[in-house]
C-alpha cells in the first residue's frame, strides 16, 4: 500500500495493487458552501501542482460537498472515471459529460476494479450534514476512510483483510445543531474507529487550519488535535503517522 498527501487537508494518492486512486482532488480556488457569506474557505498551504501531480486511474469523491466535490478542480483534471455518491451523480454527469460515473447506494455499495474492492459505508443520518465512510480492500490488506469520522452504530464494519490504516480527522470541529452538528468528532471519534477497526496505522486527514470567512467559521467550536495530544492514550501509541510533506509513502 501506498499514500501521498496532495493537499494539507484532504487529497490523496492511495495505491493498493497498482490501482491508483485520487482521492477529493482540490488543488486550486475556494470551497464555498452554499453562500460566500455562510463558508468560504481557502487552503493555507499551497496544494501539490498539477505538474506534479502523480499519474491515477481513478478519482474517488467521498463526499458532496464542495471542499471533496470540487468542480474547478475537477474540470482542469477531466478524470475518465469517478466513484461518487450517488447523491452527486447528476451534478457530475452535467459537469464532466464524457467521464463514466459510478455511483454508490444502497443496492450498488461495492465495486471492485483490478482486484480491489471499494464498499461504501453510509452514514445513519437522515438530514445533512451527510458523512459517509469507504473501505478499500486488496488481496492482503485493507484501510478505511472516513474524512469526517465515521458512528458506526449498529450496523457491522468486517475487515476482510487486516486493517492496515485508518484516515480520519484528529480535530473537533461542533457547528450549533441547526446549522449541522458535529462536522469532525475529534479525540472520542478516532477513539470509536480505533476500538471497533483495530488499524495498525493512523493519517489525520481534513485538519488543515484553512483560511475561512462567513457565518459558518464564526459560530464553529474547533479543538485542533495534534499528534503529541495522542500521546497520553494507550489505544493510539504507535499507531500515528505525521505525514506533513507531499512525499509518497510505503506501508
């Protein structure tokens, strides 16, 4: 397995038996959710260039909203093929025409391409804010993704292979319940994934201190989490790697 950060937020390059997916490409511009006066975020670090970024075979979009779903990004890369949430399926179609879509519901929540399998874990929500999780599986190893960290609750999550990695944020991030919750659960979240999923490996993910303006950042209770505050918990000693570079790793 392999893993290069492409942004200091939320793009990846993941590669399990050759497969290479790209994972929420923003590489450039803002992310604006709904109004520029409710979220406008920008990255504080600059993201990998398009020069530089690595060659992949797919592009996996975790999520609907604009800082995963990002449009400008996405129209400079025109990717031939894309998994989505079918909840984007329509917005992707009329953007990217020529690129094949496959999306992820309830009675297509696994694909498998080249060997490796990529199963869909929605969340029990039933209003937004919507975060949905993904399991990526190869003949010998699997990680699981959760860009918002995920409640798995009563339904199961079976490793069919060892767990060798969990991606999920460190960082508390609690918007007033009408304008959406709990964005990031921060330290119990990693906690719940960590005691149910048992990863060899854990990457913080979506953590980035972007620059924001709007009502949104100015209403939100945030907590970072670094990597020296994991310390003190026996359940994530030796588990966490800081990978604060572009860099491509090996696990």
């Amino acid at each position: 397995m392999k893993i290069q950060r492409l942004n200091m937020d939320n793009t990846w390059l993941l590669e399990m038996e050759g497969l290479r997916i790209l994972v929420d490409p923003w590489l450039e511009g803002e992310e604006i959710d709904y109004f520029s006066w409710f979220n406008t975020q920008w990255h504080r670090t600059k993201p990998i260039s398009y020069e530089l970024l690595p060659e992949y075979d797919v592009i996996l979009i975790t999520q609907k909203y604009p800082d995963h779903f990002h449009p400008q990004t996405l129209l400079k890369l025109q990717p031939k093929k894309i998994i989505a949430p079918i909840s984007i399926e329509k917005r992707l179609k009329a953007l990217l025409p020529q690129a094949e879509i496959i999306s992820m519901h309830l009675q297509t929540d696994e694909i498998v391409i080249n060997s490796v399998e990529i199963k869909w874990y929605p969340t029990s929500r039933k209003i937004d804010p919507i975060y949905d999780a993904f399991m990526i599986t190869d003949k010998n190893e699997s990680l699981f993704l959760a860009t918002h960290g995920y409640f798995i609750g009563k339904q199961k999550i079976t490793n069919k292979k060892p767990l060798k990695l969990l991606i999920s944020p460190f960082n508390y991030f609690q918007l007033p319940f009408y304008l959406g919750g709990t964005v990031s659960p921060g330290i119990e979240g990693l906690q719940h994934l960590t005691e149910n999923l048992h990863p060899q490996h854990i990457v913080a993910t979506h953590d980035e201190d972007k620059h924001a303006k709007g009502l949104v950042i100015k209403m939100a209770k945030v907590k970072r989490i670094f990597s020296t505050d994991l310390t003190h918990y026996p359940i994530f000693k030796n588990k966490i790697l800081e990978l604060n570079h572009y860099n491509p790793v090996e696990l």
